[in-house]
C-alpha cells in the first residue's frame, strides 16, 4: 500500500516506520525542516528504542522516505494518515490548529482518491470536521473516507508496543475504509476493534483517563497510607493480584506527566463542559496528581527545615523513564518549587539535559553524570525511575552525599535494602527507614 504519514512526532515516526517494516511504501512528511534532514539521513530526532535500526533498514530498502513538500509527499498515496500534535489550549480542551493546517494542505494537494486515517488523539467528532475540511477545499474533484485509528503506544516502548500492542481500534462509518485498514494493519497479527467513528475517538480518551484514575487512586492510598503507617505497596500487590483491578499502574509516586495524559483528561473534562456534564471524578483525578508534587516537596521541608543554601540532587528529569520527553514532568513543578524555597538544585538525567534546559529554572546545574549530581548534596530527589538510578547501590549514595538522606519519589528501593544501608529513607506511601540517621551529618554541615 502507497501511505503518506503527516507529522513526524512520537507517533508519527514511529507508524511510519513500522508500517515501512511491515511491507508498506511510506512516504513520512513533516513542516520541519531540521527533523526532515536528520530523518534522511537515518538519524531519529526522537530517543526511542530500536526505532534508529528500522529507520535506517527501511531507508536502504527504499520503502521509507521524508518530505517537507505535500505536493512531493501526497503523490500516489491512497491513504494519508494524520499524526500532528494537538495540544492543549488556555482553556483546557484540545488545540487542533496543526490538524486543521495539515487537513487544508492536504485539500490542496491530493490528486487521488484517498482514505484519511486520523492517530492524532482528537475531541470526539473531529474526524467528521475533518472530512467536512477536507472536501470543502479539495483542489482536485477525488473522493475522500474517514478512519480514527488512534494510538496506544508508550513513549520509551513505542517500537515494541506497536508490534505487540493489546489491541488496533479503526474506527469508521465507512465500510470500505474500515476494510482497508484492517488490511493495511493485518500484519502486525494484533487483535482489531472496529467501531464507529465516534466510539474510536471517544475509546483513546476513556482509555487514557481510566489509566490517569488509577494512578491518582493509588496515590491517593499511598497519603492514607502514610498517615496510617501501612506500605502503599503490599496495599498494591494485595490489590493488583485481583484480575478485576490488574497490577499496572497501580505504583504510587509523583503522578502521571507528559504529552497525553495531562492534556487527554483535561480535554475530556473540556468535552463534558461543552455538553454541561462536569466530570467529577476526573477533576478529582487531576487535583489528587498536582498534589503529588507538593506533597514532596513538603515531605523535605518538613524534613529539612528551611531549604535556604540547601543544594538537592533532582534524579530524573524526564516525565518517565526511557524517553527524552520532558513535557507535563513533575522535575519541573519539584525543581520550582524547590528553587522557590531557597534550594540549590543540581539535575541529572542520563538522556534530558539539553531538553531540561530549556525547560527548568536557570540557575540549575545539569548533568548525565549521576555521582556528579548527588557528589557532596545535602540530599537526593528520585524524580523519574531511570535504570541508572535505581542500580546505584544505596550504600554508594550513602556515601556520595554529605548527609546520607534520600527521598525516592518512585519507591525504587525495597524498604528491608534501605534498612541495611545507611541512608535516611523518604518514600511514598511507605514508612520512613532510618529516620534519624542524617541528623548528626546535616547539623553538623
Ligand atoms: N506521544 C505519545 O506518546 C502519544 C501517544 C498516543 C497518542 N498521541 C497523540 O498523537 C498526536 C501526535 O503526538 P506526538 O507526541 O507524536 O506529537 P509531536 O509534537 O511529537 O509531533 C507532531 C509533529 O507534527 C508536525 N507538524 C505540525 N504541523 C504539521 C503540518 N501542518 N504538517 C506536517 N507536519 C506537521 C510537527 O512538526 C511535529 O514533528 C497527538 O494528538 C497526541 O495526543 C501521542
């Protein structure tokens, strides 16, 4: 199949490629001329795993190629998919600027009849907008069919999750379009959902929501936990051996971040408003996730004292592990609020530091070298629960910071590993471990 892919983010790259190695031709076009250039020449602009080898295979092969020209981009494709970004607007509800740009340019380019297939997350009954766009300022008299085919995939997993993901949702009011993608999709052998139009569309952001529900329920259990003296995480493991709950994304912590869940709850919340439904639990969802951040940061003042020409090592930077993507990261909020209250903050990422520095408070040192960070700090902030960070021995932390105290945000550590080291251990939703032992090193520093 001839297939022109519009937007080469996170989502775009990687369908485009993957549908390149799954037999098709592939024609990726993106507005962005730098990421166009570096994607000719076999280099990903994006860090996500296994996706630079396919890249760079399917170029050889001559099945995959980029564009900044739809004229150049559109030749031949019978089907388009749609993969820009759609952010989130003052208000709360989706931006579909780059959608509506993407849909006219498209109008003034193609030249054959082609089926739309829409991965961007969009408010429910875009698509049918979008076709309405579409026909109304075609230049050439083709005929055009709707899919909302939206996308699953995690960001750090995003190569894997695409080839064995749980499920394909194509959803369409047009039968031949909804078999035409079930053809283009059969290969990557994954069950298909088909459904309406509006049910595709509405099945992404119910999807998003009930996840972002349930880490905010778990980490509303972790603040009675705390107060009760239980350990958030038997709660989950009890909790999560039940098929009815599942063990997924029940990990107390920081809270949810990043491009999708964020923005998705708050664009539902948007679509309940526009239809005078308010949506209580998800504000109840969002509300309880903000809190996550200030409740750490809290948790060290409360240890602490007062954070004036206290120097804390943030680790992690990025919204979760395995991805250079920093948008909605709670580092952020914790690096603010922190700076605010008189910190000096050093931040370590393995893979961030460019993106952070653009993104976090000036005055903070940034580094990809983790004994750096934590060298000498009066204490340590796991933020995001990178590898690296977790495969520091505690003794070895122990021993980099002058004061031997961490607060894990992400429950790294096992708590009986903690007991035997010497660090003083914060965690959430679980008990303190070796409450006094910084006392003596912080007086005296
Ligand atoms: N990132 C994720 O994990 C994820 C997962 C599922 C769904 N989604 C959804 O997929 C969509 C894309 O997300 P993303 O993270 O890939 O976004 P992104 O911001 O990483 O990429 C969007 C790309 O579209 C390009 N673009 C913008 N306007 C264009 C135009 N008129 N023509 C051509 N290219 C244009 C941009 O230059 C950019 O490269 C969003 O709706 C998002 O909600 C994202």
């Amino acid at each position: 199949m001839n297939i022109a892919v519009i937007g080469t983010g996170y989502v775009g790259l990687v369908t485009g490629v993957c549908l390149a190695e799954i037999g098709h031709s592939v024609t990726c076009l993106d507005i962005d001329e730098e990421k166009v250039s570096l994607l000719n020449h076999g280099r990903s602009p994006i860090f996500e795993e296994g996706l630079e080898d396919l890249l760079g295979k399917n170029l050889r092969r001559g099945r995959l190629e980029f564009t900044t020209d739809y004229e150049e981009g559109l030749a031949g494709k019978e089907v388009v998919y749609l993969a820009v970004g759609t952010p989130e607007t003052a208000d709360g509800s989706a931006d579909l600027t780059f959608i509506e740009a993407a849909s006219r340019a498209i109008a003034g380019h193609l030249k054959q009849n082609a089926v739309i297939v829409t991965k961007s997350t969009v408010p429910v009954g875009t698509n049918q907008s979008i076709k309405r766009m579409i026909e109304a300022e075609l230049a050439e008299p083709v005929q055009i069919r709707i899919v909302s085919n939206p996308e699953f995939l995690r960001q750090g997993t995003a190569v894997q999750d695409t080839f064995h993901g749980e499920r394909i949702v194509i959803g369409s009011d047009d039968p031949i379009a909804l078999e035409l993608l079930e053809e283009i999709n059969r290969p990557f052998q994954l069950p298909i959902v088909k459904t309406d139009l509006r049910s595709a569309e509405m099945i992404k952001y119910a999807s998003n929501a009930f996840l972002a529900a349930k880490i905010s329920f778990i980490n509303e259990m972790a603040h009675l936990c705390a107060h009760v003296g239980a350990n958030v995480d038997n709660v989950a493991e009890g909790m999560g051996m039940d098929s009815r709950i599942g063990s997924k994304f029940l990990q107390a912590g920081l809270g949810y971040g990043g491009s999708c869940f964020p923005k998705d709850t708050n664009a539902l919340i948007a679509m309940g408003r526009s239809h005078d439904y308010p949506m209580p639990l998800l504000g109840s969802v969002q509300h309880v996730n903000e809190n996550q951040r200030e409740w750490l940061v809290e948790m060290i003042q409360a240890r602490l004292g007062s954070l004036e020409g206290k120097t804390i090592a943030l680790l992690g930077l990025t919204f979760k592990p395995n991805t250079d993507d920093m948008r909605e990261s709670p580092a952020i909020r914790v690096a603010e609020k922190l700076q605010a209250a008189g910190a000096m903050l050093r931040g370590y990422d393995p893979v961030a530091v460019s993106r952070a520095r653009q993104l976090m408070p000036a005055e903070i040192m940034l580094t990809d070298n983790l004994q750096e960070a934590v060298q000498a700090a009066d204490c340590a902030v796991i933020v995001t629960d990178w590898k690296q960070i977790k495969d520091l021995p505690l003794t070895e932390y122990a021993r980099l910071l002058a004061s031997p105290l961490l607060f894990d945000g992400r429950n790294c550590f096992a708590l009986k590993d903690a007991e035997a080291s010497e660090i003083e251990y914060h965690s959430i939703g679980r008990p303190t471990v070796n409450s006094s032992r910084a006392v003596t090193s912080l007086a005296s520093h």
